[in-house]
C-alpha cells in the first residue's frame, strides 16, 4: 500500500518531518518499507507558461516554444506536438538534472544548438522528470499553477510504501492511514465532504439489484450516472494515482481507483447501457460457465464463484474484475457505479482458482467491512458528477442482507495493568482509544468502560485487542524494562527426554544418522512386513478423516518407515547405510484404549566397512546388529538377556528378542 505525504494532509494535519512520520507508523505496527522522494532532483526545474510557439527555421517536426517563467523569457527548441500556446510547463534550467530517454539515468542538462538554433533550457515530460514512463509529450500543468515557482515546492511529494498486516484492511487505504497519523500525533481527522445534486429519476425506476447468495455478499450498493463524457481525468489525480502505482486510464475508471485508495473500497463502473434487463443478479457461477474477463482471457467458472450477472448473463467476477461484455468505452454515456461487500473465502477461491490477481481481490480477502461500500460510492459519484459531466440518478440502491451490529467490549484499568505491565490512567486508557475512533461509554463498576470498535476495525473482537491499540498509540518504547520480581524456577530435567538424548549421541558416535520420519502409515506398507498372503495379526488404529491412503493409520512400529528410507537411499545408489529413529508407536489395546510407547530403531545395510586394497569388507549379518543393541544398553546402564523370538516379519534363524 502506497499512500504521499501530500494526500495524508487532505485529511490530517502533518507538521512532523516525512521521515518521523514514518519512524511513528513503523512503530505502531504499520511498517514502512520504503519512502521514495519525489523531486528530489528537481533542483533547477521551474514552472512555466508557453506565449509563443513558431515553427523551426530549418525543421518541420520542431518548432521554438517561448515561455513567460514570471520575469524571464526564454526560447527554446521542442519536438513534442502536444503544445498549445497558454499552456502551464515544467521549465529546465541549464544544469538540472533530467532522466535521459535513452539511459534511463540521470543526467545533467546542457545548453546545444539544435538544427543551429541554440536552446538553454527545455520543457520537460513526465518520463524526464521521473514521475511515469510517460513520454508522448510535454507535462501539461494546471492553469493555476504560479509561473517562476520551482517544481519541487508545486508537486514535490513523499510516497511512503507500507507493509500492511492482513488484519488491517482499514489501512489499505489513504484515509486509515491519516487516522493512524492522527492518533500518533495529537491531531483529527478531516473526511471528504460529499454531496451532489439528483435531477434525474430515481433510480429504483430505471434498474434492481437481487442477491441471490447472502451470505457471499452481505451488502451491495449502486448508483447510477447519465450524461457522462469519457475523457482523461484531471493532472493531479493522475499524478496521485501515478505516486501509490496506479496507471491512469480515463476519468471514470481512474476515479474509481481513486476512491478505492483513498476508503479502501474496490468500486467498478458499468455501461449501463450494456446491463441487459436494466437488472442486477449476485448469484454463484453456474458450473463449467465461460466468462471472459476486462484482460480478454475467457475463464471457466465453477459453482464455488461468485459473479455479477444481468438478465442474460455474468458481467463481472465479483470483487475481481469486471467483464469485456459490460466494460465502459470511449462513446459511454451512462455509468451504473457498483460498490459492495463480499465474502473473504470466497474471493480467496476464486482468483486463486482462476491465477487472477487485482487491487480488489487484495481487499476483499483480508476482509473489509460493508459500511464502506455506500460511502465510497456516492464519494466516486460526486466525483464523476464533478469530473465527467454527468447527472445524477434520484437515491441509490442499497441492497443489504447481511447487516449486523457492533458488539461493546467491557475494558478494565486493571485488565491493562495486567497485560501491559505499566498503569496507565482510566483517562488516557479512553482518550487513546477515542483518538483512534472507538466510543467509550462508562459503566457502573469502578475504572471500566464500554468501548464500541468503529466500522471500520474488523480486527477488534475482545478485550485483549483493545489493550494493544493502547500499548500501540502511547508507544511500546513507553513501556519500562523491569526485572522478574522472583528468580526462575530450577528446570528439573525430564528423565525420558535426558534417556533419549544419551542414546542419540551413542549412536551417532557409531555412525548412525538420524531420521524423523511421520507417524502415520498405511495398512498396505504395514501388509509388506508380513509373509505372503497373511494378514495383520493386529489392526492398526485408522485415522476417521485421512488426508491420504498413504497416511491412513497410526503406526505401530519403527520398522516400515525406515526401511522406507532405505528404500529411498538405495535407489540413489548410497554406499553404507546406518540410520537410527526415536520416537512414538501407537498399538491397540482393548476396546478403545492406546498403547503409546517410545521406541528407538536401528538400521544397518551394506558392507561392514568400505573396500580397500587390503581384504574384502564382510558383510554386515546379526552378530553386528546383536552388538550394538548390546553396545547401546551398555551404555544406558541397562543388564539385558537374549530369548529366541518368533517374528514371522524377520528371518526365522536370525532373530532375538531383548529381555530387560
């Protein structure tokens, strides 16, 4: 999320330095990742107004642009054809530093004579000024920009990139971020002021909204725009669209980004003429639908989608792009203007499913809240009423199914001693959370209030989250460093874990490497240990919901993963192989009872040492395996014996069992 410094004052007054704003964001949890400086090279570059515009003594495609700079006069030589005399420049001085269209580095400007006219100076685009790739022509100002005043003071701007946590979507945007200065820095909040004239019919008369899946989209409102003219929006909304990463498209659609950025609601604009049925459906997808998309790709849907859809057919995923059968052009005059909430998950599953990524999806995953959707839209209304010509339909349609209140939170003094550590006063406890939007309410117990989260914190759910935003605002940095008031208590060592760690460590001097393999298994590898045809003398216990066949049960012995992993290895030509596990098996006992027990395995394969030039290396049989076992509980301190055993697993003749 981008946000400049320039758009936070619309809303908040900053007199701290950019970079101080930044350290007190950081702090309270909304990382910035980075700050770029916009005209911070412009050292020499001027505002400017073009008088005359002659053509080129000795070329037709350049002509000599004379400026009026608020005093000075200069001439100089220009390719650019976007030129009108009147119109605001930016001015280059000799000197300035400009990116070169070539290099793309910057590069200082030098006086030269152009098809032998000498030419001091230049007037500048958005690609040499570093603003945008932009290099069609000349940088057009508004008119009321003051001549002579260097650039740097006129648009100079701080762009501050934010690393937003997820459950924070009140932050991806401008104004949750002027809150958030607000709060830091003792100052309010100053919204938008919206209003706009209706003069033509209501629009109930002229299009209606059914939803048909609540609980995919809780709330969806539209309003609706006639006599529209599509043209490009104005300098400085591009120019803010351009600094927080937005490409400028044509006023109605760069209107909707705007807002989008500056609430935090994705907004989309219909041709209204192409809404077949003057109807609106919020329905699931049917399956194996095909819809093709704003980018032109045909996608097919399944039933798990949400789309928007007019009488005839889809229109737009919902929260993700529109569709090229509704999208607005060139000749539209009408605009229905869509603002509305969906379901998390469901957006999350659908632009995964489908690989399509965009502003909106961003938002709706982390979850932003219905109560934005009708303020944003008659925001993008009064806009495009103001910016695109256009007359205003009577009302707007707000259809809202999923309405729910705001729960209070009971907050105590205490509760934040507690968490925090620190005492804070009831008074600054109220006044820090007030700075932030919540309303506090007193209640009939000492030192307690109830406090109500605004509608925009989806984040707040209990009484702990309250506790942070006030460990946030005041500063973690003010909270003291203070010694355990009693030593820790003496770590008595558990004797199972102090067993198994001796034992690693023996076997690991033998040469042994560790595995850690899963402890589920599957009826089918256990079946491999077993003699042709013959079946589990035990069942295994059986997982109710197996994520796969391989990992259906319980294991109830070391034995079928490592030799598994021997398995692995081998097929990778490994030479010798010595490979130990500890850990848990799970046997049945009656009825439902579990018989957990700790185990290790060992496993030797292979040569018993590696062949030489001396002698041949023997082979590894059971007397090897007898004396590590032997070797193993020596060390452990465990006296054991040697029976003859029956594991029709294991070779008849070259078996044991170990009796401690």
């Amino acid at each position: 999320m981008k946000a400049s410094v320039n758009w936070l004052r619309d809303y908040v007054d900053i007199t701290l330095p950019p970079a101080e704003v930044a350290r007190r964001l950081t702090l309270a949890g909304h990382e910035v990742g980075a700050m770029e400086v916009i005209g911070g090279s412009w050292d020499n570059i001027v505002i400017g107004r073009i008088t005359e515009i002659n053509p080129h003594p000795d070329a037709d495609r350049l002509t000599l642009v004379t400026l009026d700079l608020g005093g000075e006069q200069p001439t100089v030589v220009c390719g650019a054809a976007n030129l009108r005399v009147g119109d605001t420049v930016p001015f280059a001085y000799v000197g300035a530093q400009l990116i070169d269209g070539h290099s793309g580095k910057l590069e200082r400007l030098k006086s030269a004579k152009i098809r032998g006219v000498v030419s001091s100076g230049m007037v500048c685009s958005e690609k040499e000024l570093g603003i945008s790739d932009s290099h069609e022509g000349i940088m057009i100002l508004p008119a009321e920009a003051p001549l002579g005043k260097p650039l740097a003071d006129y648009l100079g701007d701080v762009v501050f990139d934010f690393e937003i946590t997820p459950n924070r979507p009140d932050c991806l945007s401008v104004i949750g971020i002027a809150r958030e200065v607000a709060a830091l820095t003792g100052q309010t909040v100053t919204l938008p002021e919206v209003s706009y004239a209706e003069t033509t019919p209501a629009i109930d008369e002229q299009i209606s909204i059914e939803i048909i899946d609540p609980d995919l989209c809780p709330r969806y409102c539209a309003t609706l725009i006639t006599g529209v003219k599509i043209a490009e929006s104005p300098p400085w909304m591009q120019q803010r669209l351009l600094a927080c990463g937005q490409r400028p498209i044509n006023n109605i659609v760069d209107i909707t980004n705007y807002v989008m950025l500056e609430y935090g609601q994705p907004l989309h604009a219909f041709d209204y003429r192409l809404v077949r049925g003057k109807k609106i459906i919020v329905r699931r997808a049917a399956e194996g639908e095909i819809f093709t998309t704003l980018d032109g790709i045909e996608r097919k849907l399944s039933h798990n989608m949400l789309v928007i859809a007019d009488a005839e057919g889809s229109v737009a995923l919902a929260g993700i792009m529109g569709g090229s059968n509704s999208e607005v052009a060139e000749d539209t005059t009408a605009i229905l203007l869509e603002g509305a909430n969906f379901n998390p998950a469901c957006i999350h599953y659908t632009g995964g499913s489908l690989g399509l990524s965009s502003e909106a999806r961003y938002r709706f995953e982390r979850g932003i809240r219905p109560e934005l959707a009708p303020l944003a839209v008659r925001r993008a209304t009064q806009l495009i009423a103001e910016l695109g010509g256009g007359e205003v339909a009577e009302g707007m349609m707000d259809v809202y199914p999923g309405q729910q209140e705001q729960q209070p939170i009971l907050l105590s003094k205490g509760k934040v001693t507690r968490v925090l550590g620190i005492e804070f006063s009831l008074e600054q406890i109220v006044s820090t959370l007030s700075s932030l939007g919540f309303a506090c309410q007193p209640t009939d117990v000492a030192d307690e209030v109830r406090v109500t989260a605004p509608y925009w914190r989806s984040d707040i759910s209990q009484a702990v989250d309250l506790v942070e935003e006030v460990a946030r605002i005041i500063g973690y940095d003010q909270i003291p460093t203070t010694l355990l008031a009693e030593a820790l208590p003496s770590h008595d060592p558990d004797p199972i874990v102090t067993l198994k760690e001796r034992a690693g460590n023996y076997l690991v001097g033998g040469g042994f490497e560790e595995v850690i393999t899963f402890s589920l298994s599957s009826q089918e590898t256990l079946l491999k240990l077993r003699p042709e045809s013959k079946a589990l003398e035990t069942p295994p216990l059986m997982l109710k919901n197996a994520l796969t066949v391989e990992q259906e049960c319980l294991r109830p012995s070391l034995r079928p993963n490592l030799l598994a992993v021997l398995e692995a290895n081998r097929r990778h030509e490994a030479g010798s192989i010595r490979l130990f596990e500890q850990g848990k098996v799970y046997l049945r006992q009656s009825g439902d009872l579990t018989d957990e027990r700790e185990m290790v395995g060992c496993l030797m394969s292979a040569p018993r040492k590696e062949k030489s030039w001396s002698g041949g290396s023997g082979t590894l049989d059971f007397f090897d395996a007898k004396g590590m076992a032997e070797g193993l509980l020596g060390r452990l301190g465990v006296e054991a014996s040697y029976e003859r055993s029956k594991d029709e697993s294991l070779h008849p003749s070259r078996q044991a069992a170990i009796v401690v």
